[in-house]
C-alpha cells in the first residue's frame, strides 16, 4: 500500500523537475540576434490606466452651408489633404511635425518618422489667402502634449516669416502664466496683442477652442466663453486658417470648421 | 489526482517565481530629488556626466526667456550626487544656434577632467572645451569641425583620448579622434543617419563604439578599430531608434532602444549586449509607448546595468529609471519622474552605480527649462574595498612608529584592471591626497600614524579607483581605531619580605619564604636575600589593557608573566638565575600593553644573602611613652655593623630584629622576632619609636602591675639578613599602663 501511494508523489516530482526546466531555458534562453516575444524584464511603477479618449461631446450640430468655409470631421485619411502642414520654428527635413487621421481625429503625433516628441511649433494650415473675417472653430483633447492654439489670416510661404494671428493655449499642468497668449506674428516676428492668467485648460477631456477674426477684432473663446478679445489697430488683412500645437505629440483635433459670420 | 496536480502547480509557481524574483537584498530604485534647473531656459538635449560624487549638466540656454528659440551660450551647472540644488554654473563657451541643433554633450576623463561639445548651429560649427579637474573655469573652446549643419555631438572619453561624433543630415554619423592632443578623422560610420542624437561610449583597452540610428530607422552599432569604423545593423529598418551604447569592464558591449511601435513585438525597451561587438543577443525589456529620445545604457564598474529612458504611461510622458544587477536577468521596477511631459533625456552614474541622474527636456515650462532627477541606484554596486586597520585590531600601538598597515577585504573589483587608493585620516580624501598603487594580490598599504591623543579614536577614509575605467569609490570607506601610543601601567619588583607584611595570610607561601616569616616586612625594597622578588604589574588606565610583563636582566631573554584581569602579583624568580651572583642585579621590567607598545623600566635590586657583622653597640636604652609605658623608645648608641651592601649614609644596618620574653631565655631564636627599621638620631644613635613590650607575645595582655620584659635585639641588613652574634637584651621594668583613649564629654 504505502509502495502504491508514493508513487504519485515521485511522478509529480520527476514532473516537476522537468516542467521547472523548461520553464528556465525559455524564461533564459534567447536566441541571438532575434528580439523575444514581449518578456517583462523591466516592469513599470504602478499608475493608473492610460485614460481613455471618449466620444467627442462637443460636436457641433449641423452648421448653415451658406456661412461654412471650411469644415472636417476627419472620417477617413483622405482627409488630410486638405490641409498643408508646417513647423513655425527651423525644422530639418526629417524631423518636420507628423500628423496623422485617426479613429476619425487628426492626431498630432511627434516628429518625424521616429515620431520623437519635439518642441516644434506645428501648424496645420487649411483655406485660402483670401480669407477675411470668420471663425475657426475646433474641438480638441490633449492627452500630454499641453499647448493647443488656433490660426488666423496666415499670409507668407516660408513659415517663420509669415504673418498670422494666434492664439496658444497651456493647460492647468503647465507651469507657465499667461495660460493664454493672443499674439499677432508680422514677418516671423511676435507681439502680444492681449493675454489671460486664467488657468488654462484641463487636459483628458474634450474642449471646443474659437478664434474669431473680424476686421480689427480678434477674439477667443473656449468652450462657448470669451478667453480674450483684442482690437489691432493695424489689422492683417487676409489670410488661411490653421490648428496650432507643438510637435509633442498627444493631442487630437476633431471637426475642425471655419465659418463666416 | 487532484494532489498530483497541486504539487506540479506548486513547483511550477516555485520554479516561476525563482526565475523571475528579484536577488534578496536589491532595493527598487527610487526617485529621490527632482527640480528644474532655472536659468536653462530654450534648451534642447541637454548632456549629464558625473565624475566621483559630482555631476555635471550642460545645455544650450538663451537668458532672454520665452519667445526667443535661438541659443547663444553653452552652460554648465554642477551639483554633488546627493544634492538637491545646483552648486554651481559656468559658461562653457558661446553659441549661436537653433534650439533644436545646439545641444550639449560632457563626458568625464579618469582624472576628473570635464569635456563638453557643443554645436553652434547657425556658425555650422561644433565646439570643444575643458574643464580641468578641481577647476571652475572652463578652457577656451575649440573649433572640432566647421562648415556643415552639424548637430548633436556626443563626447566619450578614454584616459587623454577624446572621442567626439555628431549628426549630418542623411549623411553617415561622423566621429573625430583626439589622440596626443591630435585630432583625426573624421570617420564615416556605413550608415546614413536618422536625425535623433547618437552615443558614444569608450571602455577598457580603449574599446570605442558608437550606436546611431540610421536613415531607414534602424538601431546600428559601429566599433572603432582606430582606424575606421565596422558596422552592424541589430534591429532591420523601422524597428529601432534613440539608441545608446556602453562597454563594461570586461570589454563587453550593452546597447539599448526603443521600438518604434507603440505596443507589441517592436515596441518598448531593447536591450543588446555583445561580447565581441560582432554578435549580438537582443531582446525586449518591456513593451509599449516609449518615445521621446534616447534609451541610455550604463554599465558601471562592478557590471551593474542602468537603464533611463522616457516614455507614455499612464498617458503622462515621464522620465523612467532601472537598474539590474551583474548576473540577473531581471531589471528592478523603475522609478519614474514625476514631472512630465519630459522628453530628450541623458542620464549619468555615480558613486560607483549608487546613484542615477537624469536630465530632460522639461516642457512642462514655458520655455522648457532642464529637468534634473536623481535615483537611488544599486546600494552597494561599483568598485569597493574595505580598509582594515591592523588587522583589524580595536587599538594600534604606534610607540616609536611612523606608519601603520592597512589591508583590504571584501574587494569589489574587476580583476584585470588596475586599481589605485587614496587615504586620509578624519575626512574623506580630496584631491589633495595622491593616488598610489593597489595591488589586487596583496591589497595593503603602509599609511601615516595620525596625529592623535593617546587613547583617542582615529577614523581613516580610503577611495579606490580603476585606474582602467577611471571609476572612482565613492562614498569613501572607512575603519576606526584607537591610536594608543605609549603604555598607561605600573609595575614593580621589591623585596619579598617587604610585600610580605601586607598579607594577610602567609600560610601558602613557598617554603624559602615561609620559613623566612620571622623577617616578614624587613628590610629596603630594593634589597632581596633570596632568589626571588615581589613583582606587582597592573593597568593604570592603558586604553588597550596591558598584557604581560617580562623581567630580564642585563639584556637576557627574561621571563615574561602574563596579566590576569589587567593585574599580575606575585612572587618571581630574579632574572638570570643562573648567572646570580651577590650584589646589585639590576631588573628590567618590560610592560606591553594590548596595542603592542612597551615600557621599560630598571629597577636595581640588590641580591644579598650575606649577613651583617655586629662589632660593638653602647648601652641601649628604653624610656618609656609618658602616656602609656607599655611603649617604650629604644635607643642604640654607637653601633658597630658593617654589612657587604647596604649602607644608608654611615649606617650598614636597615633596622633591628626585636623579640619580647617576659624571662630571661638561653636561645633566643625560639622567640618570635619582629623586625623594625630604625631612625636616626644622630650620626651616631638610632632608634626604635614605641616598641610595644607586648609584641610577639602569645600569652594574653597581662593587667596593669610593674614587671620586667626582656627585648633581644639583632640587627638586620637591607635585605632582611641578620646578625649572627648573640643578640643584646634590653631589661626594661614598667608598669604596663596600656595606651588610653579619652573620649570628649557628651553634654545631654
């Protein structure tokens, strides 16, 4: 009897042995010059769970055709054709701002190839020089890049010599103060037309951000309230609308519309 | 069944569990001081390197704030490894460049040299500089190469050896050599280059290899033979960037990158290590977003690897530590920034891998400011030595010496490099203490006796350093001990019969001595008549204890007598016995305390075995004590003894040998002597003061009444001998009035 009952035991340890040998080579063992499938030798500390990018609340309803300039929902890659790309600060070819369409957004995503986050000041710019007076409109959600802002009447083909209105938005983690800058760029040149110390937006979640450009008005709104509003007394005449952030990657732009009064 | 299975699943849980656990005893690393650097305004890419206990950061700034993203000075600051604010700053040289394309490398040279390299983007130029070791003033910079938009340079050094690469735009990776003060090259790496910043890395026997990203994406790694470079792609295109690379001590190579995607199989941490630069064995650390620069590889002295890296976690991008230990396979959990979004990040090591310091671009200013973050590394990696002090003993003696033997254990060392050592009593050493040699086969040193008070606790400091890599022990080890410098004792040897009358019970004497109790307490204690002397050796506040003490005599070998309790008493032999022969016989004593140090003493002893001649005496005389003639003062006019020693000024004799009878007794030596030194009265008197007429007697205290005592006196010499002749007698009659004691009165 006690012969019978050990044997089990001695099975499981024989088993054991082998199954914990195994378990070794493959937990030690790599082959040379392959990458393994995913093996956590480095683990991160505890951190919540990356949030996620809901729905976008803020969509406007349907617009009046007759006062729409231009508008996209990014449904596709397609749309991103529409738009031409540039970075405000020298850039060298391969480390230019990337942007991408995704899950129906246009995703600022970095730099370049590698899609490093850069301090590149990407803008996206959309519509014609001709452009006068009207208001563009977008919806966005910053995940870590911290810095959104919009373009008005962008005149010039070599991007830190343009001319432009825009406005730069931080975001409550930002440790900076203004949180809101209304600039007015002359030939690559900035002057500060008007400034907030509010407290800048809250990031992970959806806001609609507003410039509004009407003869020598200038005005922003976020989310349906005035930020800041100025008069220029030598106003831009005309120009193209834009989005503007830097090249960090982590912020999603979504139905973007520049609408005449 | 179910028993079977539970058993197989315990082992497998136990088998997992060993395989992946950490060594006990590994701490995670933490994150322990995290602050912005102030005045770095702009910058971009800034560089670390840390030498000892110091780092040092250097960056491009431009002082004139947000709005202005052109760069005009290279800058350093500095701080000690465990510092929490910067110490000090200095310009390195000027600049003139965009933001983006004029970055700050350093690098640290064995003897703490500091390098920097710097691009100046708009001159299309990059700069060199040095800091000399000690100093604060940077050196005039130097123009490295010119003519081209350069950017991202990156420094190593090796012993004088400068090793300097930067980024062209599609074009390969360019390395320039400084060696003997010569610059060459510049080398071409096979590879055009993607524009993110490469590494560079230097190891022992002058190993140099560079890691780079090349222009389709991939993680490349190119070793320098001295003459040019061999390259070798280990990821394939679009699966590697942000690379960095480091060499151990054993000449083996680490290189680290990230994947490109932002989950799965091509995302996250990679790690390469190659012992020949040639074959490679790679592997994913972790998965997921990693972005934001440069994945940096450290391997520090003792092999630890360190890992500091950026990434997306948690939808923050934040910088991130790790270290594993040599032979693990594992890597801690990381610590991470606590600031973000940070990205471009350099990390350096020190203290011999205790400390990890990372800086980064941090954008959570406006402008981006630098980012300086410090981790508690591997406790007790890099190169180590432990001093010990003689041995290891509590105290040193250092009587009569100049130095003092230190060895060291417990050597964390990589066996084929050479070491140095520096020391210092009470602080730890500076530059001000030179290096001298370590043999790795007889790891001890001869150091300076410290200038301390006897008994006081002296601390010594040691530092080794691989003179190879130029790693340096940090925090400096120690061992204390006590310096005693002399000895803190007495000792003694007198005539035993002189130690004799402080017994209390002589019963257990040796027979010599015991049949000599009659004389106990005769004699000068300088003078012996037997063999034998009373030696008395204790400790009179040596802080190491006292030992033993050895007795010798004219330089012989002598007798040594170990303390007990730090006290030796007793009855010894005279040194030299076989060669004692009447007269002085000089006694060294010799004290060694517990530290090893002695003292030395002679003691001039007078072996006399002979007796005293008595020739003539005048009439003795008695008086009595007028308070009590039980006392009685006798008096020796003109005494006539003459010995073969001892003389005290005229006089031969030391003293009497007195006997009480209450009858007259034809053999007196049946009587119970007493001896008694005498004084002088004159030149030619001398005398006994209160000889009690009841000493020695054995029948009780008679009652107050006249009667008559007889004294027989004999005369002694200083070593207890006495005369021979027939002893005198004293007849004194007296009433026995006992001595009183009158109490004061008592008022109730």
């Amino acid at each position: 009897m006690k012969r019978s009952s050990r044997f089990p035991l001695m099975m499981s340890l024989v088993v054991g042995v082998l199954v914990l040998g195994g378990l070794g080579l493959v937990l030690t063992q790599t082959p040379q010059g392959a990458a393994q499938t995913p093996a956590p030798l480095v683990t991160y500390p505890d951190f919540p769970p990356t949030p996620t990018v809901g729905p976008n609340p803020t969509a406007p309803a349907g617009l009046a055709s007759s006062n729409v300039l231009f508008q996209s929902a990014f449904a596709d890659t397609r749309a991103l054709a529409e738009w031409q790309f540039v970075d405000q600060t020298y850039v060298i070819a391969d480390l230019a701002a990337a942007w991408e369409v995704a899950n129906g957004r246009l995703v600022q995503v970095g730099s370049g190839a590698a899609r490093n986050p850069s301090s590149n000041e990407a803008a996206a710019l959309v519509g014609a020089e001709t452009w006068r007076d009207y208001t563009i409109r977008t919806s966005f959600y910053d995940e870590y890049n911290g810095v959104v802002g919009l373009i008005a009447r962008y005149q010039g083909t070599e991007p830190t010599q343009s001319s432009y209105y825009r406005v730069r938005l931080f975001s409550t983690e930002h440790q900076v103060s203004p949180k809101v800058v209304l600039e007015k760029v002359v030939d690559g040149v900035s002057t500060t037309l008007a400034e907030t110390k509010t407290a800048g937006f809250s990031p992970r979640t959806w806001h609609t951000l507003a410039l509004s450009v009407q003869g020598a008005n200038v005005q922003v709104q976020l989310d349906g309230q005035v930020l800041v509003a100025a008069q220029d007394t030598n106003p831009l005449p005309n120009g193209r609308a834009g989005l503007f952030t830097y090249a960090i990657g982590g912020i999603f732009f979504d139905d973007v519309a520049v609408t005449t009064p | 069944m179910r028993r079977y299975l539970l058993v197989l699943s315990l082992l497998a849980l136990i088998g997992l569990s060993a395989q992946i656990s950490p060594v006990s005893g590994q701490s995670n690393p933490q994150r322990q001081v995290e602050f912005t650097i102030s005045n770095s305004n702009n910058h971009k890419f800034p560089g670390i390197t840390a030498y000892n206990d110091k780092v040092y950061i250097g960056a491009g700034i431009n002082s004139a704030g947000a709005g202005v993203k052109d760069l005009t000075r290279a800058w350093s600051w500095s701080l000690g490894d465990q510092a929490s604010s910067v110490s000090w700053e200095a310009q390195i040289g000027a600049m003139d460049g965009y933001a983006d394309y004029s970055s700050v490398a350093m690098a640290a040279s064995s003897n703490g040299d500091i390098y920097a390299v710097w691009s100046s983007s708009k001159e299309n130029r990059i700069y060199f500089s040095r800091l000399p070791s000690g100093g604060t003033v940077w050196e005039g910079r130097q123009t490295i190469a010119s003519g081209r938009f350069m950017f991202f340079p990156q420094i190593a050094v090796y012993g004088s050896d400068i090793y300097v690469i930067w980024n062209q735009s599609s074009h390969p990776l360019s390395l320039m050599v400084r060696k003997n003060g010569n610059w060459s090259g510049p080398y071409l790496t096979q590879y055009n280059t993607y524009s993110v910043a490469a590494s560079v890395a230097t190891g022992p026997s002058g190993h140099v290899a560079i890691s780079y990203s090349t222009q389709d994406l991939a993680t490349a790694i190119a070793i320098f033979n001295g003459t040019s470079l061999s390259n070798t792609n280990l990821t394939g295109s679009a699966r590697g960037a942000d690379s960095s690379i480091s060499i151990d001590a054993n000449g083996k190579y680490y290189a680290a990158w990230r994947g490109l995607d932002s989950s799965g199989a091509y995302s996250g941490v990679f790690l390469g290590e190659s012992s020949n630069g040639v074959n490679w064995s790679t592997r994913q650390l972790v998965s997921g977003d990693v972005k934001g620069g440069t994945v940096n590889v450290i391997v520090d002295g003792g092999g630890t690897l360190h890992l500091g890296w950026t990434a997306l976690v948690s939808g923050s991008l934040r910088g991130y530590y790790t270290y594993r230990l040599p032979g693990q396979s594992n890597f801690m959990t990381a610590a991470s920034t606590s600031t973000a979004p940070l990205f471009n990040s350099r990390m350096a090591i020190s203290s011999g891998g205790r400390y990890a310091h990372l800086v980064a671009e941090n954008h959570s200013n406006y402008p981006q400011k630098v980012l300086y973050t410090r981790f508690a590394g591997a406790p007790g990696t890099g190169i180590s030595a432990t001093p010990v002090i003689a041995g290891g003993a509590n105290s040193v003696g250092v009587q009569g010496k100049t130095s003092i033997s230190v060895s060291f254990t417990d050597l964390r060392v990589v066996q084929s490099n050479t070491y140095q050592v520096r020391w210092n009593w009470g602080s730890a050493p500076t530059d001000a203490n030179p290096w001298q040699a370590l043999s790795l086969a007889n790891p001890t040193i001869s150091v300076s006796v410290p200038n301390v008070t006897s008994c006081s606790s002296a601390t010594l400091y040691t530092q080794i350093k691989d003179v190879t890599t130029g790693l340096v022990e940090v925090p400096a080890k120690t061992d204390s001990v006590v310096i005693d410098s002399d000895v803190q004792a007495r000792a003694r040897v007198s005539n035993p019969y002189v130690a004799l009358a402080s017994l209390s019970n002589t019963d257990s004497l040796a027979a010599e001595l015991a049949l000599s109790k009659g004389a106990v307490g005769a004699g000068d204690p300088l003078h012996t008549r037997i063999a034998v002397v009373y030696l008395d050796a204790y400790n009179a506040g040596d802080c190491s204890g006292v030992s033993s003490v050895t007795l010798s005599h004219n330089g012989s070998s002598g007798e040594t007598y170990k303390l007990v309790n730090d006290r030796y008493q007793g009855f010894v032999p005279l040194p030299d016995l076989m060669n004692l022969v009447t007269g002085e016989w000089p006694v060294t004593i010799t004290i060694q305390d517990g530290a090893g140090n002695t003292q030395e003493t002679t003691i001039p002893i007078v072996f006399d075995d002979q007796a005293p001649v008595f020739s003539s005496v005048g009439t003795p005389t008695a008086t009595p004590n007028p308070q009590a003639d039980i006392l009685q003062d006798l008096t020796f006019p003109n005494v006539v003894v003459s010995d073969n020693l001892y003389q005290n000024g005229t006089r031969e004799f030391w003293g009497v040998w007195l006997a009480n009878s209450t009858s007259i007794v034809g053999d007196p030596s049946t009587l119970n002597w007493i001896s008694a030194p005498v004084e002088d009265v004159n030149s030619t008197t001398v005398r006994v003061r209160n000889w009690s007429l009841t000493a020695g007697l054995t029948e009780p205290l008679p009652t107050p009444g006249e009667r008559t005592t007889y004294i027989y006196v004999r005369f002694l010499d200083g070593a207890g001998n006495a005369t021979t002749a027939t002893p005198l007698r004293i007849d004194v009659t007296s009433n026995f009035n006992p001595v009183k004691v009158n109490l004061p009165a008592v008022m109730r």
